[in-house]
C-alpha cells in the first residue's frame, strides 16, 4: 500500500473515531452535535438547532380538554332543545287538558240545568196531572186539548202511574174518549211508540 494510501486510510479512522465520538457524547447529553455543526457555514441551514416548546404537552393536553368542553356543550346545548320541546309539549298538554277541564265542567253545568229542568218539567206534570184527577172530566179535557201533544202525553201517562201507585182504575182511557177523536187517536200513537 503506497503512503498516500495509507494517510488517507488513517484520515478516515480519525473521522470515523470523531464521528462517533460526537455522537456517544451527544448520547450521553454531554454534547449536542447539532449546535457543533451549525457552526459550521456550509451546514448551518441543514442543521438548525430547533428549541423545542416546553409547554407543548401542556398546550396539546389543554386543546383536547377545550375538544372535550364543546362536545360537552354541544350535548349541553342538545339537552336544553330536547327540555325546551318537552316543557313546550307540556304546556300543550296543560292547556288541552285545562280546556277539557272547562269544557267538562260546562257540561256538567248544562247537565244540572237540564235536570233541573226536568225536575220542574216532572213538578209540574204531576201537579197538572192532580189538577186534572180532581177536576170534573168534561172541564179536565177542555184543557187537556189545549196542551202541547208532548206534555199532554206526560201528564196522562203521570195519572196512569199515580193510579197505578194508588191501585186504582186510570182515568185516562174515559178522558181519552170524551176528546176529540182525531187528537184522542194522534195522542194514543204517540203513546204506544
């Protein structure tokens, strides 16, 4: 091996050894190879030393917390609309059923009026209908003729059942006779149906 041979052979030992020399010193945190060769002109845009931010785990640890912050809103948010509709469906509900509340209790009023009027309706049947059992029956048909058909049947069918009640004979069919016989046969249907 010539001599030029052999420099540059021991040249690329030394280079070798310095390389890894570097680096086992920048292993062991002694030496930082990076700040060595960004000294170095030609390499210094290659190997520029980067700080790296200390509070960067902190930063990263913050964003996932504010990520899980406005998924918690956004549930928050969705919660609320869902409440906001339910309380709305409610407040329906209690008005319909305040509405209902009214309109039973209307009925309930017409249901009393009504029976009330027919409890005066049937008072005063009954007392027509004594009226009628006492009168002689020539003067009981004159006003039974003038009667409405409806209330005249409701005053003869309350004598047949006070003489019913009573265990007497009825005087409907005599008063029935001595009526005209047109009104007598009109007022007669009208009882069977």
């Amino acid at each position: 091996m010539s001599r030029s041979k052999r420099i540059l052979f021991l040249l690329l030992i030394n280079l070798g050894l310095v390389i890894l020399s570097i680096y086992f010193l920048d292993m062991l945190e002694i030496l930082d190879y990076r700040q060595i060769f960004s000294q170095i002109p030609f390499l210094r845009e290659s190997f520029v030393v980067k700080i790296e931010n200390p509070f960067l785990l902190e930063k990263l640890e913050l964003e996932k917390k504010w990520l899980l912050l406005e998924e918690k809103q956004r549930n928050l948010d969705d919660a609320k609309r869902e409440m906001e509709k339910a309380f709305l469906m409610i407040t329906q509900k209690q008005e319909e059923l305040a509405q209902e509340k009214e309109n039973i209790q209307n009925m309930i009023a017409q249901f009393e009026l009504a029976k009330q009027n027919q409890a005066t309706y049937e008072k005063r049947v009954e007392e027509i209908a004594t009226q009628i059992e006492n009168m002689p029956p020539q003067s009981a048909v004159k006003i039974l003729e003038k009667q409405e058909d409806e209330m005249l049947i409701d005053i003869l069918r309350m004598m047949e059942k006070r003489a019913q009640a009573a265990g007497k004979r009825s005087l409907v069919p005599y008063l029935l006779s001595l009526m005209d016989p047109e009104q007598s046969a009109r007022i007669q249907r009208k009882m069977l149906e």
